[in-house]
C-alpha cells in the first residue's frame, strides 16, 4: 500500500500523460499516451475531443496493470492542457466539430480583421497581440466559414474542462486558462462583454471563472465505472499546461526561466508584474499576484516527433523489436557528429512562427546540406534549430528588460542528455533540470493544494521539487554557437520573404 495519493492528468498537444505522487511529491506511477493531430488542409491543425478520452482511458488502465499503485489510492485529481483549444458543445452537449487547436493558422484573415479595425483595444483589454493561436480569430473563422455550426454553439469548454466536465459534470475554467481565449479582461479577470462583442459572442456561452486549486466536483459514478477512478473523490480546477509546467519545475520567484523544450518550445521568464508586449504573451502564474511572460517557437520537440515519423522508419521498427525508446536509438547516432553539423542548419518552422516573428507564412528548412551529410546530422540540426530559435525567443526577452537570475530546462525534449546539453551551450548559461518536468507533477502539486494536504502553492513546491542536476555551458561550444547562431538569423532574414510570397 502506498498510502492516499494525488493524481495530476496532462493534455498536452501531443498526448495524455498521467503522474501520481505522494504527499512528499515522489512519483509512485505515470503511464503516457499520444493521440494525433489532423491537418486536413495547409495550415489546418485539429484535435478529436474523443481521442483524449480514449487515451486517459488508456492511460489509467496501463497505471492500474503496472501494479505499482491501485487506483483505489488515488484520493484527489487535477488536470492541464495546451491552451487556446476550444471544445463547441451543442444544446444536448455534444461536440458540434473537430476542435481547432492553437497551432492552426487557417484565421489569418480573420487576425488582419480584428488588427485592423480593433488591435489596439484587444492588447489594451487582453494584454495579447492578435495572433492565429487565440481562441477569438478561430471562432470568427468558424462564424465566417461554419456559420451553421456557429449558430449550434451553446456551451464553450477548453479541453481540460472538457474532460473534467465528462468526469463530473461541473462546468468552469480557470482565469488562466482564460487568459489564452482574447476574450478575457486581464485587469478585471473576468470575461470582457466588449471582446466577445466583436464577434457577437454571448457571454453565458463561456464557462464561470475560478481559481486552480479550487475544487469543483467530484467523480461521478458514471465516470468511476468507465476510468476505475473512485467515486466521489474530488476534482480540482487546474490550470494550463505551460502555467503548471514553470509551478512544477519550482519557478515561483520573479527572475527565474523556465526553458521548455515539449511540444511547443517557451521562454518564460516570472514576474511580480504584468509586462505585455506585443510580440510576447503574458499570463497570470499559479502563484497568487505573480505573473509570467512568455516567448514561444511553435514546434521544439515536435520537430523532432516529425523528423521520427518522416525519416527514421528504421528505429522505429527497431524500437519495437528491442523495446528500447526510439530516440534514445535516434541520439545514438547524434552523438558523433559535431557542433554545427558541418554546415547543415534546420529552421523549425513546421507550423509558422510565434515568437520572435509571428509570422505565419514562415516554413521550416534544412540548409547547407551536402553528399557528406547523414540521417544523423540532420537529426543533430533538428535539436540545433530547436535551440537556436528558443534563443531567438530570449532575444525578445531581454528586450521586455525582465531580469533573469536562474535558467531551468523542462519538457520531454530536456530527457535527452544531448539535446539538453545543446540547450545548455547555445545559450552559454548554467542550466539546472528538475528530478520531475512533466506538466502532469504540477498538475497533481495542484491537486494537493486544493484539498488541504499542502498548505498553499509555495509550501507544495518546497516540499516536493527537487533538482537533479546542473548543466555548465562548455565555452568554446558556445563561442562556436553564438557564431553559429548569427548565420542562423540571416538565413532567416533572406528566405522570410521568399514564403511571404510563397503562402500568401
């Protein structure tokens, strides 16, 4: 027996990922799952609300044949997910569409509408620029081009909310999850009647607003028969999945960094104050009066996910007949090739950009390659790339004039010893890892909050954080990097127009 345990559920764009704690914060089970994303058209990006359902499913019956833990155990949940991501509910509650997800960039018209006429008002209320990853131009794409559907909605949910709506009925967001829609009053912190007026939104279509340890339900007998989760337990709100990312890697003060190398790449950097920008995003923290600015490159460790189901056939079929992870077969291979790759450079712009650009007609590219070049450069370019444009990211940090006193590397990419090691150089910083980097912690961090078995969100994290090492830049990588780095940019510089014509 293990004793009363806390279970924090992650939706990350890429997959469901499941981590049960104690009250000390040792992971006592995780069980993981991916689910597709649909691109059925150039700049399409789209999410099966039921493929989320199947893979928590999933994900707790693997938890439950470990054997490490029973279910049984788990006396509170939390959830997160990506952000921006809409879930459109029909009067008998059923989804009305495909959910469009924040990488979409098909509203690019709808974003030169709302700039155009209205840019000003929605920075000065939603502290955001207009961008195609906001949930207000994918809803005014959906009035414009689905008016029928449109007119069906009458409930609006993020996806975590979904779920936990489907778990135990209760229907609420948190302000930070808020936050990411473009409807919603950052100084006031609640719904904007003026924002939702400019596509005619009502109001009563958006879910109430609490906090991310508030409890708002619990299991519903239904749900305990379908997911082997107790009845009755009870659910807490949560919060976004970058929000508890920075939480649960221990970045509560002002000045500390969070590089996250997961699906998308940020750099977020803690603040006692907002600070928008119009080419970063701002957001509250977890942490009661804090917030946290934010530069995100649409695909990090997604470019690698690509460069694995495009290129590397081979390892995946070795993965499964030797049961080893098929990146760990891919970084066998990087490791003997040398910084710089010999001149191959990658520019991970698989779905436009966001930060430093926001240019959505940007698209990804291998340069420089020659006869002499293998599978394993342009892999070690995928993972140099990745670093370069989060370091084109922090160019725009230090612009905001945010100090920054301690960097620390998270997601599913900062696994890979190499890949963290590139991060580490590029930048030329001492970087710490956390024992734990998964969004999934902090979620069940939060879930202890909420039900009183931590004190508050500052006590969770000192009791249950832990740093497993330290990374210190080698100097003369980085030397060759920040050479490296300026080729990097004007590469950039000369082909950015190229696609401007290219997809316009």
């Amino acid at each position: 027996m293990n004793g009363p345990l806390l279970l924090g559920i992650d939706f990350g764009t890429g997959g469901c990922k499941l981590t049960a704690i104690d009250s000390l914060g040792k992971v006592k089970a995780e069980a993981s799952r991916e689910y597709p994303t649909h691109h059925p058209k150039p700049f399409y990006s789209e999410q099966n609300p039921e493929d989320w359902e199947a893979a928590l499913v999933t994900c707790l019956r693997q938890i439950q044949e470990q054997g490490k833990i029973s279910l049984s155990e788990i006396v509170s949940v939390s959830f997160d997910a990506s952000t921006h991501n809409a879930v459109l509910l029909d009067k008998d509650m059923q989804v009305i569409r495909p959910t469009i997800m924040w990488t979409d960039q098909r509203s690019s018209k709808e974003v030169e509408y709302l700039e155009r006429g209205w840019g000003e008002d929605i920075f000065r209320i939603g502290y955001q620029k207009v961008a195609p990853t906001w949930t207000l131009p994918q809803m005014l794409w959906i009035k414009n081009n689905e008016p029928e559907n449109y007119k069906r909605i009458h409930k609006v949910m993020f996806v975590k909310d979904y779920i936990r709506y489907l778990l135990t009925g209760s229907w609420e967001t948190d302000y930070i999850d808020a936050q990411g829609t473009l409807f919603f009053d950052m100084a006031k912190s609640e719904w904007s009647p003026e924002l939702c007026g400019l596509i005619g939104l009502p109001l009563n279509v958006l879910p109430p607003i609490c906090k991310p340890t508030d409890i708002t339900g619990t299991i519903t007998s239904w749900a305990s028969k379908i997911t082997g989760l107790k009845a009755g337990i009870p659910v807490v709100c949560g919060t976004s999945d970058s929000a508890v990312e920075d939480y649960g890697a221990g970045a509560i003060k002002p000045g500390q960094c969070i590089i996250k190398l997961a699906t998308a790449g940020n750099v977020n950097v803690m603040a006692s104050n907002p600070a928008p920008h119009l080419r970063t995003l701002t957001y509250s923290h977890v942490v009661p009066g804090m917030w946290y600015t934010v530069a995100a490159t649409n695909t990090a460790a997604s470019s690698m996910r690509w460069f694995r189901d495009t290129f590397c056939g081979e390892e995946i079929i070795r993965s499964r007949e030797t049961g080893r992870n098929v990146y760990q077969l891919i970084e066998e291979k990087v490791c003997g090739v040398p910084v710089g790759c010999e001149g191959l450079f990658f520019h991970p712009y698989l779905l436009g950009e966001r930060s430093p650009y926001w240019d959505s007609t940007l698209r990804a590219s291998f340069t420089g390659a020659s006869m002499s070049h293998g599978k394993e450069h342009f892999a070690r370019a995928v993972m140099e790339g990745v670093a370069f444009s989060l370091k084109d990211c922090f160019r725009l940090i230090d612009e905001t004039g945010l100090g920054v006193t301690e960097f620390i590397l998270i997601g599913g990419g900062a696994k890979s010893e190499t890949w963290a090691r590139i991060i580490c150089d590029v930048f030329g910083k001492k970087v710490s890892k956390p024992l734990v980097t998964d969004a999934s912690f902090g979620s069940a961090l939060l879930t202890g909050v909420g039900t009183g078995v931590f004190t508050d969100v500052v006590d969770a994290v000192q009791k249950c954080v832990k740093t497993e090492k330290e990374l210190t830049p080698d100097t003369e990588n980085h030397q060759k990097y920040n050479e490296l780095f300026r080729y990097y940019r004007e590469i950039h510089d000369k082909l950015e127009g190229i696609y401007h014509d290219i997809n316009k």
